[in-house]
C-alpha cells in the first residue's frame, strides 16, 4: 500500500502505510532493541505494518490470523459505511423485509430470514452477538429499518 489509499490521520493528512508478509514491520534503529529470542525458538509468522503520518511513524506486527481478524473487521465497517442511509430510518412493510435489513434501534438486529405465511411474516433476526429468533409480524405491520441493502444483493 502506498499513500495513495485514502487513509489520512485526524487532521486530514496522507498517511503512507506499508505491509510486510512474513516478518515484522522493520524496526527503527534508533528505538530500543527487540528482545532477544530463546534459543533453538522459531519466531513465529508476522504480518508487518508501517504507519507513516506527518507527525512520526508507527510500527506495529500482528499474527496472519489477527491480520485476516482486522480484515474482515475492516470490510464489514466498510459496507455498513457504503450501505448506511442518507438521512432517516426507513420503514417498510413486515410482508417486504430482506435478508441483511437492520432494524431501528439500541441493539443490532439483522434480518436473516422472513417467510410469509397468508397474512403472517416469521421474521428470523440476528443480533449483534451472535444470537437468532423469530417473531411473527402482521404483513402489513411497519417496520423501522436503520440500513437496507440494494435489491439483489
């Protein structure tokens, strides 16, 4: 990566940042030594990452697990960006909801599945820790949607 990604610090300004598969960030000379390994240890694999803001730089290292970790966390905070409303909730009928429609309110609430039987929707939501439910909505009852997806995503 280079400072041409659109990463900036608080201020606004570029910031480089450098990836480094298989050993960690380089260190800088002048900061203090890494501890010494024990012997006949292997060290194990490191993703390095080199912050370079106007104000100084930043190393740091992570394991290749924690860097798919920080990943995966990244793409998620990126499609909750792109996919979050241009103003207000929207509220849609229960007979309309989606996979991925996010409920209105204090908790995270996902919609992972809804199913229309005659003039009853079982909606199945997920919350934010992992947990599923169903209830029963009239078809016709509002529903209060913090994000909705495109069609057809």
């Amino acid at each position: 990566m280079s400072s041409g990604t659109g990463i900036t610090d608080a201020d606004g300004h570029p910031v480089a940042v450098t990836i480094t598969a298989g050993g960690p960030a380089p260190r800088d000379p002048a900061g203090p030594a890494p501890a010494a390994p024990e012997e006949d240890s292997v060290p194990p694999s490191r993703i390095g990452i080199r912050l370079t803001p106007p104000t100084g730089e930043l190393l740091w290292s992570c394991t290749p697990e924690a860097a798919r970790e920080l990943a995966a966390e990244l793409l998620r905070a990126a499609e909750e960006t792109e996919n979050a409303p241009e103003g207000h909730p929207v509220t849609v009928e229960a007979g309309r909801l989606r996979r991925g429609d996010v409920r209105d309110g204090d908790r995270a609430m996902t919609v992972e599945s809804a199913r229309t039987d005659g003039s009853t929707v079982h909606v199945t939501w997920k919350s934010g820790a992992g947990r599923t439910w169903t209830q029963a909505y009239a078809a016709d009852a509002a529903i209060a949607l913090k994000r909705r997806l495109p069609e057809g995503r």
